[in-house]
C-alpha cells in the first residue's frame, strides 16, 4: 500500500473509532452497542471494543478512565450491565455474566500495550474480587428475583439465560426456569490471566499455572 494511502486508511479508521467514544462531567465513555439507539454505557460492549477504540489509537489516558469507572461501580463481583445515570448508583444493573470476564481481558490487554503495571497493581482488589465470586457464585437482582452466576462442578460458568449476549428472558415470559449459558472459552482465558496478576503484584514465585481442561 502507498504510505498516502495508508495515512488515509488509518486516518479513516481513528474517526470512525472516535464515533464511539463520548465525553461527560469530566469521564470518557465508550457507547459501542449503537450509535442512535442504546446512548449508554454497557459493559459488555466497552470492553470487547476497547482494544481496537481506544488501544490501537493510543487513547490510553481514556481508557484507564473508563476501567477505573467500571472497576468503581463493581458489585460482589460482577462489573455493571448497564450504566444509564452514573449519579444514581441504584439505577445501575449487573445483569451480566461475561462482562466481568470481558472486563480482565481488557485489562491484560491494556498492560500488553502499555506496560502499565502500577495501573493493574491498584486494580488488584478487584480483579481478586471478581475471580472469587465468580469460583465461590454471586449473582444479581432482577425482576423480584436473585439470578445466580457460578462456577459449576465441571469448571464451567452457569448463568441465567438473561445475562449472556443474547439478552433474552425466558423467566419473565413465564418459562421453565432453566441454567443455560455456559462460558468456557473466556474463563479459559481469565483463569490464565490469574497467576500473571498474583506473580506480578505481590512478588510471587509459581512454578505451576493451572489451566482447566474444558470437553470438545
């Protein structure tokens, strides 16, 4: 490609990523689930798009603004849902069960690119607290109900449909109520991550990182 060209390619994509990116009382946000339609903060959507926002356009004073918000607003372990009015903290929903994971990977990547270790050191807590209750279960209130999120027998994340992706309820339409969401590709990933953050941060020697086997 001719470096002009290039120049232009790149110039393009830093706009269009820009697009997503909003600025309120003095924060960045990232409303990256649509440009017309959900106008808040989801935390499932933030952190996937946060590498290629925010990352790769060096916007890194931004996005620990972002991961500081998120990483303020957890909640027994889970990062919020959805942030519709930062100023009424009770409005916040935690209805999600990948958020949390989305969360920590966004963090590995932001020490990858930066190097910034003073940053994850004082996310520690948090990143502690999230690995726990997801090992130990925790869960949300939704709808007059308790929704339980754990880690089952098996290794594998269970979850109330409503908090996966998808976002559908079959409880509230007067379903069966069932576990059906399982997470095993991106908890692989996190519990990976963990014996990075605990030999980085607290000076520890490992000679074994554990790795769960997941079924083909």
């Amino acid at each position: 490609m001719h470096p002009a060209t290039h120049s232009q390619v790149v110039s393009a994509l830093k706009a269009a990523a820009g697009q997503f990116v909003r600025h309120s009382n003095g924060r960045a946000q990232i409303h990256a689930s649509s440009l017309d339609w959900f106008q808040q903060e989801w935390g499932r959507d933030t952190f996937i798009s946060l590498p290629g926002i925010l990352f790769a356009t060096e916007r890194f004073e931004e996005a620990r603004s972002i991961i500081q918000t998120f990483a303020h607003y957890e909640q027994n372990g889970l990062i919020p849902n959805r942030i519709s009015d930062p100023n009424r903290p009770e409005s916040i929903e935690y209805n999600t069960v990948d958020g949390s994971m989305w969360f920590i990977q966004a963090i590995k990547k932001y020490v990858e690119w930066t190097g910034d270790e003073k940053f994850l050191a004082e996310l520690l807590p948090v990143l502690r607290r999230i690995l726990d209750a997801y090992r130990n279960g925790t869960g949300y209130h939704r709808l007059n109900g308790f929704h339980e999120i754990r880690m089952d027998q098996d290794g594998l994340i269970m979850s109330p449909a409503q908090a996966t992706w998808m976002d559908a309820d079959p409880d509230a339409l007067g379903k069966r109520k069932r576990r059906t969401a399982r997470k095993p590709g991106k908890q692989y990933n996190c519990c990976n991550v963990r014996p990075v953050f605990m030999c980085r941060n607290m000076n520890q020697k490992s000679s074994h990182v554990h790795k769960t086997s997941f079924p083909s």
